[in-house]
C-alpha cells in the first residue's frame, strides 16, 4: 500500500492551516518537522500531547518526525549530536 505524507510546515508555519490543507488535498499522513513556527524537538511533552489529539481529531497520522538530530557538522563532537531531547509522540 502507498501511502502520501506531505511535510505541512511547507504549508504553513501554523499547524491549524497545516491540517486544512491536508485534509482538503486528502493526504493522511504528516511528516512533523514545524509545528506553529517550532521545531518538533522543541515542544513540551505536554505540547507533543496536544499535537497528537489533534491529528488523531483530524484523521491525520505521523510518518515520519523531521527533527535535526545528526545534521550537525562530521567534525563536531559526538555529545553534540544528543542536546536535543526527543519524546515519542503518543
């Protein structure tokens, strides 16, 4: 089965517009990247929950979570790479 995911934040910095243009071009899926102008690694898991509510209240899933880790330079040190605190979005 294929399936069209879509980075939304190429929408729209607002995650509410981000969601009416997914569900109007029938894409079901969303790779979170930005979400209202910020990074996804950025949120609270508190605002992660938010989040999840409502794409699920949309009908919308996560494929894929864009967020920054490993794109820092090859010469950086290794301890660099873990600053950013990812959470699982559930």
């Amino acid at each position: 089965m294929i399936r069209i995911s879509a980075f939304s934040d190429e929408v729209s910095p607002v995650v509410e517009e981000q969601i009416a243009y997914l569900r109007r071009a029938g894409v079901k899926w969303m790779e979170v990247r930005f979400v209202d102008g910020r990074n996804i690694t950025t949120l609270s898991e508190e605002e992660a929950r938010a989040l999840r509510r409502r794409l699920d209240e949309a009908g919308i899933g996560v494929s894929a979570v864009a967020s920054p880790i490993g794109k820092y330079p090859v010469d950086a040190p290794f301890a660099f790479h873990f600053r950013v605190d990812m959470r699982q979005i559930q």
